[in-house]
C-alpha cells in the first residue's frame, strides 16, 4: 500500500524573464520573454509530487491578494489537495525574481518568502492530525525556521520519517539534523552544512559522513551535471546526469525532491528512489517555468524504465 506524504514549504509566485545573457551590474539587457506563474520551493515539490501519482497534502501560507488567489486556482486545476493552505491578511504572497539564459537553460534567483514566513506555532498545531498522519514529511528551508523546526519535532515524535531538503543554503543546528531521515542537498547547500567542497564522488563521500554522523540515515547530494550521490552509510552509489536538451534548469532539485520522495512512499528502496528523482529533475528541465513544468506519472515511469530497466 502506498504511503502518505506531507509536504511542508513555500508558495511563491514567479516572475520570470528570459534573455540570451545574464546582465552584469549595472548593465540592461532586454529580454525575450516574461511570465508569471507558480513557484516556491514547496509548492514545485507538492506538484512534482502529485503529478507523479503520490498520495499527499501540502501545507502553506499564502497572503489575500492576486498571487495567492493564483495559487489556490493552480492547485484546484491540478485536483491537489487544498484544505490546509492557510491564509495572512497582513502579509503579501511571497514573489520570486528569475531570470534564466535562454542559450544555456541556467537560471539566477531572488526571492521573498513573504505571508510563508509569518507561520505561527498556533498555524502548526492547527495541522498538527496531519502532520502526525503522514508517513513523509518533505520540508526546505524556504519557510518561518521556528515554524519548520515545530513541524519536525511533531513529525519526528510520532514516527513520520522527515526528507529535508535545506534550501536556500544556511545553517542548522545538529539537534534538527538528528530529526532527519534523509537529507538531500544540491552541492552548495552540502558545503554550506558541511564545510566540504562537493565536486566529485569522493568529496561528495567525504560531506554524507559529515550528515551520518550527525544522525541521519540517508543522505542524496546532486551534483548538477555530474550526476547524484546517495549513500545510506553502508551502501554508496553515483548516478550519471540524464543527458536531455535542457530549457530551463530553474526548479529541477523541487522536482527531483518530489519524485524522490514519491518513489519512497511507493516502498522503493534509496537507490531506486535517487534514480526515479533523477528522472523527474531531467524532464522538469526540457520545458519552460517551475510548476508547470513538473513531468507526469506517464512520462517519468517510461524515462526510469528506459534508463534502469535493466538494473
């Protein structure tokens, strides 16, 4: 029987515009497009999950204004569970600012998190069934820390296994790292946790030992175009980037995230679940925006089968 999954994080709307090049500072260069559409970290991973089959729920807070109508109108197009979007009238929806290089697909962000940083402990407990109900929690750091350090306790106190996936890069005290059943940081985010540069299979070693020791007991890195590593502390595995045209990289580690976790509230094992991920992350890049972009249930089941049938 398939798992729940609980997704704790981020709505943000975004505001993306595309040109040939980057601007350097103090420089404008005019774009080939612009577009507004759904994001945030949270939110791209509860889609990339729900579109790839999972059973799950997504807890958020969104402010009364144009941005979280837009979110609430997503959500109920893609038939996604919204009972516990919960709602600030004194803070505004969060926002992004994207602009991705149309000739290499590489993006560069900004963003204010916005209403989802103003989630109170009373918010948490409001959710509290659920929470306690999930057999996975997947959270990031794109949220109020007090409210997802409460979640985690909750989560961890009653048995749901917590996947952390600690974007934007920063901090964490070990006593949150303990709650954690699995970690999956890009290489950035590893060395900002860690102290250890990422740039290989043996570095990349070298940062999970820096995460098992501290308790967790799965730990993914992706590496961008050399692949992801995972290990579960007796087992190590490097999986080769999937080699696809790439669009727009901006929201890949959300959908690797959500398939990812997908697959693991399906019964499938780490190594499984890192290769079904890295399905999910490559079709999110062949299209254009976040959200919207996210691969279905179909199409990633046919990738994973034409890449790993014979493993």
């Amino acid at each position: 029987m398939e798992k729940s999954i609980l997704v704790f994080g981020s709505f943000v709307a975004d505001l993306t515009g595309r040109s040939e090049k980057f601007p350097v500072p103090g420089e404008t260069v005019l774009a080939n497009s612009f577009a507004l559409g759904p994001g945030g970290k949270g939110s791209n991973q509860a889609v990339a999950a729900h579109r790839a089959g999972a059973k799950m729920r997504f807890i958020s807070k969104l402010g009364t204004d144009a941005f979280g109508s837009m979110a609430k109108a997503f959500y109920q197009a893609e038939g996604m569970d919204t009972r516990y979007l919960l709602e600030d009238k004194e803070h505004a929806t969060g926002a992004a600012l994207i602009m991705v290089n149309e000739a290499s697909g590489q993006n560069m962000i900004m963003v204010n998190i916005g209403a989802c940083g103003c989630i109170t402990q009373e918010d948490v407990e409001a959710c509290r069934a659920s929470i306690e109900g999930a057999d996975y929690l997947l959270v990031q750091l794109e949220i109020n820390l007090d409210a997802l350090a409460r979640v985690i306790d909750i989560a961890h106190e009653s048995g749901t296994k917590v996947i952390l996936n600690p974007a934007p890069a920063q901090a964490l005290p070990d006593e949150l790292l303990s709650k954690v059943y699995a970690v999956t940081p890009n290489e950035t985010e590893a060395f900002a946790l860690t102290g250890i540069e990422v740039t290989s299979q043996a570095t990349a070693h070298q940062a999970a030992e820096v995460f098992l020791r501290k308790g967790v007991c799965q730990v993914v890195i992706t590496l961008g175009s050399q692949g992801v590593y995972c290990t579960d502390g007796t087992r190590e595995e490097m999986y080769p980037c999937i080699t696809v045209q790439a669009v727009d990289t901006t929201g890949a580690g959300d959908a690797f995230n959500g398939g990812f976790v997908t697959a693991l509230a399906r019964g499938w094992d780490l190594f499984q679940a890192t290769r079904y991920g890295n399905c999910v992350g490559a079709l999110s890049v062949t299209r254009k925006g976040t959200a919207p972009a996210m691969p279905h249930q179909a199409e990633i089941d046919e990738l994973f089968a034409k890449m790993y049938e014979q493993d």
